[in-house]
C-alpha cells in the first residue's frame, strides 16, 4: 500500500463544512471541519480504489486562495 499527499480547502457553508481536494476533484461535507475533513478522506480513499498506481498526476504545490470580480447581465 502506498502513501499520498493531497492538498484540500475547508470552508463554512450555511451550517455545513465544504472540504474539497485541490489536487483531485473530489468534495464533500460535515457538521464540523474535522468531521468534513474524515468524509473528503473517506471519499479519496474510495476513489483512489480503482485507480492504477503509479498515479501520473501533478500535484498543486502551494496554492493560492484568490478572489475574482466578473460582472455578468
């Protein structure tokens, strides 16, 4: 069994958490982060079952959080 590391954002949505993964785009959710952060494990880990190693992705290093304005009709 082999190890990966995925970076992933948690943020508050009404009264849920929203955890997403940056490198894979897979989300999900929970009461609290730690909570949203075991179910985005869970979802990754369920994901990744079918997957052949070794994986052939790039991995997001240091990502940037950046806030866009767009005007639309």
């Amino acid at each position: 069994m082999s190890k990966i590391n995925l970076k992933s954002v948690v943020w508050k949505e009404g009264d849920y958490y929203i955890s997403q993964c940056l490198d894979v785009d897979i989300s999900s959710f929970g009461k609290t982060k730690k909570q949203a952060l075991i179910m985005l494990q869970d979802a990754l880990e369920l994901y990744f079952e079918d997957t052949v190693f070794p994986l052939k992705t790039e991995l997001i290093k240091n990502p940037l959080i950046a806030s866009i304005t767009i005007q639309h009709a």
